[in-house]
C-alpha cells in the first residue's frame, strides 16, 4: 500500500493523520520529545530540545497535539516540533 492509498483510506474513515518532523505517524498515547528549542507563550519559560512529552492526545487538527508538562496546563505543540520516540 502506497503513503497515497493510505492517507486516502484514512479520510474516508474520517481520521486524520498526524505525522511527526521525520514523518512517523503519531498516535494517542505516544510519547514525543522536541526537535528545537520552544518558548512557550503565558508560561514564562523554555521548552529545551530533547525534553520527553509522554501520553500526547491527537485533537484533529492534522498538525496540533494536545499534551501536558509540568506545570503547564492545556499545551498544544505543532506536530512539526516534535519526534516519536
């Protein structure tokens, strides 16, 4: 099955697929770590590259993830800054 036949399949179910920076598909539940350095806008603070974000929710958006880090609530990352581990 070709990446075309694939992503064909998946919309018709009505999923979306979420890929990460190196084109892994991600699902919930995984854990991703950064590929840069992220500031993170109303925290105050810097998310280094290499930090592990564990238990990721897809949100339907093909490039969003919801996810949680310490001391920060309701973190959304792009898909695009983030590697599966």
């Amino acid at each position: 099955m070709t990446a075309g036949e694939a992503a064909a399949k998946s919309a018709a179910a009505g999923r979306v697929e979420v890929r990460d920076a190196v084109g892994n598909l991600l699902a919930d539940g995984d854990s991703v770590a950064l590929v840069k350095d992220l500031k993170v806008k109303g925290a105050g603070q810097t998310l280094k590259r290499g930090v592990v974000i564990r238990s990721i929710r897809l949100t339907g958006d093909d490039q969003e993830i919801d996810c949680r880090y310490e001391g920060i609530k309701g973190l959304v990352l792009r898909a695009e800054f983030v590697r599966k581990l």
